[in-house]
C-alpha cells in the first residue's frame, strides 16, 4: 500500500469510496484541505449515494466544523461544495469540479478523502 504524507502525520492510503453499504452514514477518517491547509483531517461522519456522490463531516448526531459534498457528473468528474466557515449550516462555497485521484477527489485548489 501506498502512504500519503500531511503535516508529519503518514496515512495509509484511503480505500475506494465505493462499497456496498450505500445510504448508510458510518464514521470514517476525513480530510479536507483547501489551498495547502487541511481543514478537517480525522474521524468525521461519512454518507455516502448509489450515484458515487458522497458528504463527509455532515450528519444530526456527529457534525465537523468543517463538511463538504462531492456530487458526481455522468462524464466521471464531480463538484465540490464545503461550508468554509466554521459550523455554517450549508456547503455554501464551490470547490469546483474535482477528479477521483485514487481515494481522494482533487483539483488544483482541494482535496477531498473519505477512508
């Protein structure tokens, strides 16, 4: 297996976001990291869709500062969404169209990984 290495911390690389238990909410480890600062990075709840689109640090009962959403296009790409303040109630701020790179989506701006 390969490791990814953020701010001295090693972490095993994050497994497909593909799996059979779609719709059911489970905590995870999370990373968001917008320009260069990681923002969310360690367990946070994660809900995935059938579609492959996915929310991490959402959730009633386990709620992060920081949460995102990546919801996927037919041609593979997806959007990102993430709330960029602190404990705001909505995804209100777009990262732009992300690309699946391994586990993670990324474009030149974030990163997005749910394990």
């Amino acid at each position: 297996m390969s490791k990814w290495s953020l701010g001295g911390i090693a972490l095993l690389t994050f497994f497909t976001l593909v799996s059979p238990s779609f719709g059911k909410d489970r905590i995870v480890t999370c990373l968001i990291e917008v320009k260069n600062h990681v923002y969310l990075l360690g367990p946070c709840n994660f809900s995935p869709d059938e579609d492959g689109s996915f929310s991490i640090g959402t959730g009633d009962t386990r709620r992060s500062d920081y949460f995102a959403y990546v919801n996927k296009n037919e041609d593979g790409t997806a959007e990102a969404f993430w709330n960029e303040e602190p404990q705001a109630s909505h995804a209100h701020t777009s990262l732009g169209t992300v690309k699946q790179d391994g586990p993670c989506w990324v474009n030149e701006h974030a990163k997005i990984c749910a394990k």
